[in-house]
C-alpha cells in the first residue's frame, strides 16, 4: 500500500512539474482604435503594435497566457464615414502600454511534444488587462494630455497558429478589448475642471484592437513518469 501511494504522488508531481511545455516569444502587428473620434471600423490597423507574450501550455486544449503590449492609438474625424465627424474634425493620439493574463484555449488538439507533426489550431483568448494611457481632453479643436492614468480592460482575442519548424509556433490573431475608460480620445476628460468639455456618446466605453502576428519558442520537457 505504501508503495501504491508513493508511486501515486510520485506521478501527480512529475506531471505537474514536466508535462507542461512553455512557449516565450512576441508579437508584431497593428492596432486601431474605435470610439468618439474617427473611423467607427473595428479592425482598422493604423499605428504600429508591439509585444512581447509567455505561454504555460496546460494541456494540448488550454494555456494560461500572459502578455506586455504596446502601441499608438489615433483617429481623425476626417477619415470617418460619419458627416458629422467630418464635419467636426477632431483628432487624437494615445499610448497604450498593457499588461493581459487569462486563458487561451484551442479547438483542436495542439500538442507541442510531438514537434514533427503538422498541427493548426483555431484558438479564443480571453482574460483581464490593465494598461496605461494619457487623459486627454479637446480645448479649442485642439487635443491636450492631462496627465498619465490606468484602466482596466476585457480582451477578446480570436487567432489561427501552426507550428512551422521545430520548437517555433506561428499565430495570427484579431484581439479587440473593451475598456472601462470613455476618455481614450478626450471625449470624457475625468478632471471635475473639464468635464464640461465631453462630447460624444458619453454611455459607450472606448475600444482598441490590435492586430497581427506572434512567434513563440517552445521548450519544456516531454511528461515522463515515475518507475520503481
């Protein structure tokens, strides 16, 4: 019986610490931004998107994910397709730098221990994400930062991956987030002393969507199991 139980914990803590196969890599693609101001498209990549993103591969099913992400966000009313933002012709720039955790899980099986094996996957991510952003407001058709602030954000990603040589995943994937922030553009200015400044549908939060690819590096061993 002892023996039985040591075998068993045995093969519970060696699963736990070599089954998983971690991937480290970046990401390299565009984003956009969909608000009060400019174009109303939601995948509309205008400025450049950079990151950097670690996987801990649970399962050939689900991965828990974390990410540092980066960008310019703009719009310009003149690019709408809206008369009455052209007609105002408002325009913004914003930095976005954003911390994601939450789980990525996979249609198909994609199983990385068995490197020589084609494998595609569709996948769906999702988790929670705080980023930073500068508060800005319009004084006179002109945009001005107020100051720095954070907010909080729900990412939807959607993305395709194959493995295409060994140890090295490609994705290209869609990801927009909804922010719990009206003011990404100065629609919304928090400052008590500007809020009479707002324009804009003050009862719709902001969005930005980055668009692109990621390229990991996978590594970990393949799960072994205890013997006599």
């Amino acid at each position: 019986m002892k023996k039985i139980l040591v075998i068993f914990f045995c093969l519970i803590f060696q699963n736990i610490l070599t089954a998983q196969i971690h991937e480290i890599g970046v990401f390299l693609g565009g984003s956009n931004y969909v608000g009060d101001v400019g174009k109303t498209s939601y995948v509309a990549p205008n400025e450049l998107a950079i990151g950097v993103l670690y996987k801990w591969n649970k399962s050939p099913r689900h991965s828990y994910r974390f990410s540092y992400m980066q960008a310019a966000i703009s719009g310009n009313d003149a690019d709408s397709d809206v008369p009455g933002r052209v007609q105002r012709g408002y325009s913004f720039k914003n930095h976005i730098k954003e911390f994601s955790a939450g789980l990525e899980f996979n249609f198909f099986d994609f199983n990385l221990h068995e490197s020589l094996k084609k494998k595609l996957t569709p996948y769906v991510f999702s988790g929670l994400s705080y980023f930073a952003y500068e508060e800005l407001f319009v004084l006179n058709g002109q945009t001005k930062e107020d100051y720095r602030e954070g907010a909080l954000a729900i990412p939807m990603v959607v993305g395709i991956k194959t493995n295409i040589i060994q140890n090295f995943v490609l994705g290209l994937e869609v990801g927009a987030r909804y922010t719990f922030t009206d003011n990404l553009d100065g629609s919304a200015p928090k400052n008590t002393n500007l809020q009479s400044l707002s324009f804009g549908n003050l009862n719709s939060k902001d969005w930005y969507v980055f668009t692109g690819f990621t390229l990991t590096y996978t590594f970990g061993e393949k799960p072994c199991y205890c013997s006599d």
